[in-house]
C-alpha cells in the first residue's frame, strides 16, 4: 500500500509541479541533480555559408584539390579532360542546392532596358554618364539565386574545414 502512494505522490508532483518533491525524493532515496550549464550554440556568420558552399564543392568535384594544384607543367589537353568533367561535376552540385535565374532574359549582345525595381541588379560597364541611361547592349545577363537549400550544419562541425584530411590504416 505504501508503494501505491508513493506513486500517487510522484504522479501528483510531477502533474501539478513539473518535479519530485523533497520529500519524495528522500523516499525514493535520490538526491537531486544539478542542471548541466547549457553551452551557447556558435553563433554563423556570413562566412559559415560560403564555406559550406566550398566544401560541397570539394566533396562533389574535388574543386580546392584541382585549383591549389601546380598545373604549369601540364598541357592543354591534359587541362581540358580534367576540367571537362570537373565542369559538369560542379555544375551539377550547383544545381543541387541552388535555383539560379538570369537577372535579364535578354539576348546578349542586343540592346536592353535595365529593371528599374532594384538598381543594384544592373551594372553599367563602358562609357557611361554621370546619369545612368535607362538601357544598353546586354553584355552579360547575370545570375539570381532564386532558391537556396544547403543542408544544415552539425552544430560540431567546424565550418573552417572545408576537407578534412584522410589518413589511411593499412
């Protein structure tokens, strides 16, 4: 019987006070436990993303590998396989977590008005005037990020480390 209302004790406290009390506690013979410090989470920074970014880039194509590489002494056709296939390999992680759109679906090299909705969208090149003018010839049509998906970092990652180094047991 006596163990029947401890319980109803314990479910009482915890139902009408979120914890065990003293007295239950000393009956249960436990003692308390201190809460553990909780540790701030890292706060991101800007830089945290492009480092994400060039890590993927690392893990998919293996891009920081080929361009801390020396490839003076390579010829051009030994240039050209290796970044025929680290072009598609990077295109295709790009495409991956990135929707990309053009600023201006316009013909390049045709004359174009500029968006007037965001100045910054455009950037005037050549002999321009004091005064912006509402168009030009389109040289190049720029790249939007209409949608971003990079995948959540692990809290314990260190965004720093864009490849870890891999040591082999044998």
């Amino acid at each position: 019987m006596k163990r029947i209302l401890l319980a109803l004790r314990c479910f009482f406290n915890i139902l009408f006070h979120g914890a065990l009390s003293a007295g239950v506690l000393a009956a249960l013979k436990l003692a308390r436990r201190e809460a553990a410090p909780v540790k701030p989470a890292a706060s991101k920074t800007p830089s945290d993303g492009a480092l994400q970014v060039l890590a993927i880039l690392q893990r998919d194509s293996r891009l920081v590998d080929f361009l801390m590489e020396d490839i003076t002494s390579c010829s051009d056709e030994q240039v050209g396989s290796a970044v025929r296939e680290l072009h598609d390999q990077c295109r295709d992680s790009v495409a991956r977590y990135f929707t990309l759109q053009p600023v201006i679906d316009g013909v390049e090299g045709a004359f174009t008005k500029a968006p007037p909705a965001d100045p910054n969208a455009v950037r005037f090149i050549g002999n321009v005037p004091a005064t912006p003018p509402s168009g030009g010839i389109l040289r190049h049509k720029g790249w939007r990020a209409a949608k971003v998906d990079l995948p959540a970092m692990s809290p314990k990652q260190d965004s720093a480390i864009i490849a870890p180094a891999e040591i082999e047991i044998e």
